[in-house]
C-alpha cells in the first residue's frame, strides 16, 4: 500500500511544476501573483491559494492516518507562489519520511474521519483509494484549471508529469 502513495508524491511536485509555470507566467506577462492566486473558477469556489492548501492538508493528513502518527501542523498563511511551493514541497518530504512499514498492512485498518457534523469511516484502503487519492486529483485538476483559464501555458503532461 505504501507504493500507492507515490501516486500523491507525483501529483504534488506536478503540482509543484504547475505552480512554478503560474509564478513565471505572473512575471512575464507584469500580472500581480495575488490575481492569480486569488482567482476562482467559480465564485462559490475556494480560490487557488485554498485550493493547494488542500491538496497538502489531505495528502499530509491522510498519508499520518495511515501511518498511526500525528501529521505536522501548516498554517493557512501563504500569500505567495513561493509559500505555496514551500508547503506543497514541505508535505512532500512529511510524507517521504513515513516508512513502508507504517504504511503496508493497514489496509483494514479502521479510519475514522469527523467531517462537519458527521463522521466518516473507512477501511484504510478505502480511506486511501476512495478519498484521499480522488480529493487530491480534484484539487490538484482544479488548481490547474484556475491557471489555466488565465492564461497559464500549461499541458496533459503538466498535470500528469513526464514519463
């Protein structure tokens, strides 16, 4: 199961390389970051900035849920590309840190999750493949999408990576 989270180390330096594109893109076409990084697709949408701060909080949250250990706290205070790299590559090595063996064999352990006013339980393979994996390809597609309906150049291979 700990291979299957090489999937959301993927898509988080993907994420990573998107990003980096919207920050240069900022600086060549003389568009304050904040315009980007404040944009929505939608108005009832969380802007960018919300959007790369929940790829990291559920990739970082569920990879410790898995593991049986506490996820380090990240303040939602970044305000620029450059903060938002640091804590997409900062979930990145959080993740990294955590074994094969933390990971490999919960895959019936039993995850609970409060969310609102409910609570959610899954089984950790499902935790993983049914949840954590799908909101972190919505968030990370969205983010894209954000920046690109502004004018980013970006690709299918931005968001899927080189092979």
């Amino acid at each position: 199961m700990s291979a299957v989270l090489f999937s959301l180390v993927r898509s988080l330096q993907n994420l990573v390389n998107i990003l980096e594109k919207g920050s240069a893109h900022a600086v060549a076409k003389n568009i304050e970051p904040s315009v980007l990084l404040n944009s929505r697709l939608y108005p009832d949408m969380f802007p960018l900035v919300k959007q790369v701060q929940i790829v990291s909080d559920i990739s970082r949250r569920g990879a410790a849920r898995l593991a049986g250990v506490e996820a380090p706290a990240m303040e939602d205070n970044e305000t620029t590309f450059a903060e938002l790299i640091d804590r997409i590559q900062r979930t990145i090595s959080f993740i990294e840190s955590l074994s094969a063996e933390q990971i490999d064999g919960t895959e019936e352990k039993e995850i609970t999750l409060p969310i609102r006013d409910m609570t959610l339980k899954f089984s950790g393979i499902n935790f993983l493949l049914y949840f954590v994996i799908p909101n972190v390809y919505f968030h990370v597609t969205t983010s894209y999408g954000i920046l690109r309906h502004n004018g980013v150049e970006l690709g299918k291979l931005d968001f899927l990576g080189k092979p």
